[in-house]
C-alpha cells in the first residue's frame, strides 16, 4: 500500500515522507485526518484526467468561451506550471533516497546509479521546461489582460457601403 501524504506539502515534508516510505515500506497516514489523506499517484491521475478534460472542453466550446473564460484558464495553467517544477525536484529526491535506502536493485546487466542519474536529469529537464511553460503562460496572461471583448463596451460595425474596412468603435450610450 503506497504512502499517503498531505498534497501540497513542503520540501522538507516530502523528502521525509519518502524517507519514512522507503524505510517502512508501510501504510496509514503519519498525522491528521486520514480521510483528507490521498496518495500521490491518485491526485497525478487526477491532474492528467482533468488536462483530458480541458482538452476536450476547450476543442468543443470555441463559440461559447468568452475572453473571461480564456483568462482564467490560462491563470489556473499559469498557476499549475508553477509548481510542476517543485513536484519534480521532490520527484528526483524520492527516487536518490530509494537508491540509497537499497529499494532500487539491479537489474541483469544494469547499473542503477546510472539509470537513477538519467532518470534525476530527466526530471531536472522537465522542471525547467516546466518554468520556461509558466513564463510563456504568464506572459499569455498579462497579454490577453489587453485584449477587450465586443460585450465589454466595443462593437465591431461593418462599413456598409464598402468603402474602407470595417472598425472597432466604441458604443454610444446617448441620454434622453
């Protein structure tokens, strides 16, 4: 049965949750309710269903979004990458401490220091992808923070008689 740990936690709390976990190789919850306890693997499994999701509702929806709904996705992704790169560091520092503690054996023919080196700059990779991807977003953000919506007070008129383009003007309220 795989540890349970608190999500969101420390640093700290994570590299001693993998430490009491590849040393105990046990069960329940450390402290707290254990009903609020879920495991890593469950909420990763979570995240990737919700990214389907989001997928699906974004490919669907294109007409019915509004610039609102497009700034806060972009938000909530922005907010997401920026801890993916902490998650891989914790994730690198699990698997040094499982080699160390003697939970990762050999294979035939197979050095796992090796492959758990390979494995922690792979993860190092993905974290700095994963702050080059919160930047891009960040910058997405601010970017569409520019951008005005028909219905926030600006209609787009065509030129009737085809003269010029057509142009964004504001809407006049008169007062009678």
């Amino acid at each position: 049965m795989p540890k349970r740990v608190r999500p969101y936690g420390s640093a700290v709390e994570a590299e001693s949750a993998a430490l009491a976990w590849s040393r105990s190789r046990g069960g329940g919850a450390q402290a707290g309710d254990a009903a609020s306890m879920i495991t890593a693997c469950d909420i990763a499994s979570q995240a990737a269903e919700a990214v389907r999701a989001l997928n699906e509702l974004t490919s669907d929806s294109t007409d019915s979004a509004g610039l609102d709904d497009v700034r806060e996705v972009i938000a909530s992704l922005q907010r997401m990458s920026q801890e993916l790169p902490r998650v891989c560091e914790q994730l690198a520092r699990m698997l040094v401490v499982q080699r160390e503690d003697g939970q990762i054996t050999p294979g035939p023919g197979q050095d796992p220091d090796f492959w758990v080196t390979e494995a922690v700059e792979a993860l190092a990779a993905a974290g700095q992808a994963a702050d080059m991807l919160a930047a891009a977003l960040s910058q997405a953000g601010k970017i569409s923070g520019e951008l005005r919506s028909a219905s926030a007070g600006q209609l787009c008129r065509a030129d009737l008689d085809g003269d010029r383009p057509a142009q964004r003007v504001p809407d006049l309220v008169t007062t009678g």
